[in-house]
C-alpha cells in the first residue's frame, strides 16, 4: 500500500496525435493525417449514455481514448432477409457471429476506432453503442472523411482502399479463425 503513495493521482489519456497515429489508414499520407488531426472533436459521454443507435445515419469515426463502450447487435428480419437475398453485411462493429443472425454484444476500450463501415457505406447503424463507463472519445465527422475519401483518390493507394482493407482484416479474422488450415496447434 506504501508503494501506491509514489502512484500517480491519474493516468493521462493519449493524444491526438498518438492515437490517430496508430490507425492503418491514416498512415498512408501525412497530409491526409494532418488534416483529419486537425479536424478532431474531443467528446465526452456518461454512463449510459448512447452514443449510436440502431437506424442511426453515419456521423463519422469514433476512436475511444478513454473509457469503455458496449456494442449490442439485435439481428433483424430485415437484416436478415438483405444478408441472404444479397449477401449484405450489417453495419455493426462486432464481427463474431459471422452469420449475423444471433444477439451479440461486446464492449472495446482505449484505441478502438468505430464507425469506419458507416462512412464507407452510408448504411445507418445496425447496433447500439452505449458509453459502459465515463467515456472520452475523438469524433471526425462524416463531412470531414467524405471529402478526405473524395481528396485522397491515387488509383494504387487511395484512402478508400486503405480503410477497406482495415474494416475487411477485422471482418476476416473470426472467418479465418474457424477454418482448419489456420488452427494453432499445440
């Protein structure tokens, strides 16, 4: 107990910079980092509070400093019947069920980035997120990245790409994760 006495009284949330620094996408192209840094909104949410709600439009990228978020998908008919006619994928952040067919919640903390399957579709929200503790977050609007995917369009290296490959490596990890070729083996 003595030892905690030298502890510090709070622990300092990341910057910006670190933060936004650690997302794939963003390391492209300094310019583009330097303009979505610069367009950054720190937000705050209490207990409870939504910050997303199923049906909800695409507001931009969250990314989490501090706290905790939990993320509640209710599969519906409507989904459903869109996944099997079309193969369409909800625009949830959570990526277990890869059926999409079953609830499912999951809570992220510090450094996870939401909201990237949104502004890339303009589909509305298929879940809820909800701030699970006292919650700090930066938010770039949807304005700010629909004009940095319509500035940032090298045919080899586009933005658009770049976040694509980021949504689609997270989408893939629970389908690769079941397949025998892939099985860690002890």
């Amino acid at each position: 107990m003595k030892r905690l006495w030298h502890s510090p009284t709070c622990i300092r949330p990341y910057s910006a910079h670190t933060l936004l620094g650690d997302i794939l996408w963003l390391q492209q192209d300094d310019e583009l980092y330097d303009s979505i840094l610069d367009s950054v909104k720190v937000m705050s949410y209490v207990y409870g509070q939504r910050l997303i709600d199923v049906g909800d439009a695409p507001s931009g990228i969250y990314v989490i400093v501090a706290g905790m978020v939990k993320v509640v998908f209710e599969p519906t008919a409507k989904n459903e019947e869109e996944r099997r006619k079309y193969g369409k994928i909800p625009n949830t952040e959570l990526t277990a069920d890869v059926t999409y067919s079953h609830h499912e919640e999951d809570f992220f903390s510090t450094g996870y980035v939401m909201g990237e399957v949104g502004c890339l579709t303009r589909e509305p929200s298929a879940c809820t997120i909800l701030a699970e503790t006292s919650l700090i977050v930066y938010h770039v609007e949807m304005e700010v990245i629909r004009g940095a995917l319509a500035k940032f369009t090298d045919p080899y290296d586009s933005m658009e790409s770049h976040m694509w490959r980021s949504v689609g490596i997270r989408r893939a990890m629970p389908i690769v994760a079941t397949m025998p070729e892939y099985e860690v083996s002890d």
